[in-house]
C-alpha cells in the first residue's frame, strides 16, 4: 500500500513507541523505527514486515542523521525515548542517576530533533512523549518530573519557531509497559490493581491507548503548541 506520509518513531521497538508504530502502518504511513537493541530491532522487523528498521543510538547526532539522510523526506518525527532512572525520596535522590536520566531521555529527544530537523517536511509534525510526572505533585517523583518538565518545556517555543512544523508532547500516566518489567511480576500486578481503583478510568493504560493519542498528535494538521494529557485522570487523584 502506497503512502503519502513517511514516520520516524525513535523508540519504536518496545511499549508505546512500537505501538504507535503499528498504528500508523496501520492507517497507511511508511514507517521507520530507530532501536538500540539490534537483537530486539530484529524480533520487531520479523514479526511487522511492514515496518522499516535502523539501529542507531537517539543519544548520536551522527547516527540519527544518517538515519534521516538515508529515508529523505520525514513528515512525522515521533520521540519515543525512555529511561528508567530518577526517582525515589529528593533527600536520598542519586544525583549520578539523574544525570544519566537526562542523558537517557532528556538529551535523546534534543539529538533527534536537531539532528532530523534539515529532513522534516515543511508541513511535518513532532511528538515528544513526555509523563504525568511533570504536571503532578507525587512525593518521590521530582527527579522525574525535572525530566519530563524539561521535555514539555521545549513544546510552545519550538512551535513557535519551527512553524508551519507542529510540535506536541503526549504526557502519559501509569501505563502497561516494559518500563515497569523491573518491578517482580506479582507486585507490579498488585500495584496496578491498587493505581486502577483510584483512576477515574478505572484501569491502567495500555500502550495502545497511548499510542492512538500519539497518532493524533502527529497526524492532526491544526493541533500545535499543546501537551496531550493522556493518563487516564492521575492528575485528579491521589495515587498509591
């Protein structure tokens, strides 16, 4: 199926980035994907033959633009990058961590913006991912809520002056991930039983369900400048 729209979703081989992949293949864009993981790049490519694959690091300039330069033209950018690192207690907070955080998150969204900038279509869209931490007062969430905030912050701005290039973010809640694969899975299942009796949705987030807001982000011609809350009503409780 031909298309007229070409996406680069850095992060695309696991939790929303992958499904934001798939969504949009599915509606019937070329889509890329960037992974570090060359064993796990494979796994994706190997059961979605419809999806491009490049191993590169989002951290690289030099490898995210070569990227871009061998695709050509990108008309949606969609930041994916993740990292596990930044939380826990402001007194304890390992500062080391955080630092590696940024260097996880933060800095790889910065990289590939720049770097894929010379090759986004004049009437291109950036989605940057962010978190609900950066728009909440959770105790034990300031490192990454400093995290998140940081990438929301560069939305306004850079719609501002990247125009008619839109620019969003999508801040997701508790969601479904491997992100939360380090927790045992007995406790991570009672965990997201405690969160989704507080939810005003009444049940964690699939990756899925983030990702059709992350479609709307990048596809919606008149939506720009604006961070897309997208975490079932977290915001509006206390969560355990």
């Amino acid at each position: 199926m031909s298309s007229q729209h070409t996406a680069l979703v850095v992060g695309g081989t696991s939790g929303i980035g992958l499904a934001t992949a798939r969504l949009l293949a599915e509606r019937g864009t070329t889509v890329h994907i960037v992974g570090r993981d060359k064993e796990r790049l494979d796994e994706v490519l190997a059961a979605n033959p419809g999806i491009v694959g490049h191993r590169a690091d989002a951290g690289r300039a030099d490898e995210i633009r070569a990227v871009a330069e061998s695709i050509g033209t990108v008309d949606r950018l969609v930041l994916a990058a993740s990292g596990g690192e930044g939380q826990g207690p402001f007194a304890d907070l390992d500062l080391t961590a955080l630092r590696r955080a940024f260097e996880a998150k933060f800095w790889p969204h910065v990289t590939t913006v720049q770097a894929v900038l010379p090759h986004l279509a004049p009437q291109g869209s950036i989605t940057l991912i962010s978190a609900i931490s950066a728009r909440t007062g959770m105790p034990g969430t300031a490192g990454l809520a400093a995290v998140n905030g940081a990438i929301e912050s560069l939305v306004r701005p850079l719609a501002a002056e990247l125009a008619p290039i839109r620019v969003n973010a999508v801040s997701p809640g508790l969601v479904d991930t491997p992100w939360w694969s380090g927790l045992p899975e007995e406790a991570r299942q009672e965990y997201f039983a405690r969160t989704a009796a507080v939810l005003p949705v009444r049940h964690v987030a699939t990756a899925e369900e983030v990702a059709e807001v992350v479609v709307l982000a990048a596809t919606n011609a008149n939506l720009t400048g604006t961070v897309l809350e997208a975490d079932g009503g977290a915001r509006l409780v206390t969560l355990p």
